[in-house]
C-alpha cells in the first residue's frame, strides 16, 4: 500500500455499452513534477490500441504548476 499522500493510481478497463474499449486511470494522492512520466508512461501505449481513456483526478489532492501544465497544456 502506497504512502498516504504518495502519488497512485489504479486501471479499469471497460466497455461504453456500445461496444467500444474504455480504459480508466484513477489517481490519487499527489502529482508533481517528480511523479508526472508514471502517468505519461502509462497512457503513451494505450493511444495506439484505440477506445477513449479517461483520467480521473478527482481523488488528485495535490497538483503542482508543472504538473498542472502537463495536464492542461
């Protein structure tokens, strides 16, 4: 189990109900500039494979300004 705080996160894969691929990533803790490339690590692969991939930060607790920009760019 990580660290309360330590940044995380979890993989759900699913359909939409019409079919196609759903792939969820639900951070958690806090994500900055020192963590940010796990996330980018993760979703860079699944852009090939096709379906919509969704990235929950709403258990996010902390963004910092290099990882907002990251993210909002």
């Amino acid at each position: 189990m990580a660290p309360e705080g330590a940044f995380h996160f979890d993989v759900e894969n699913s359909d939409d109900g019409h079919g196609s691929k759903v792939t969820t990533i639900k951070s958690h803790g806090r994500l900055v500039a020192g963590n940010s490339n796990d996330i980018t690590s993760l979703v860079k692969p699944l852009i090939p494979l096709g379906g919509r991939i969704v990235i929950d930060l709403g258990d996010t607790n902390y963004l910092d300004s290099s990882g907002r920009e990251r993210w909002l760019a």
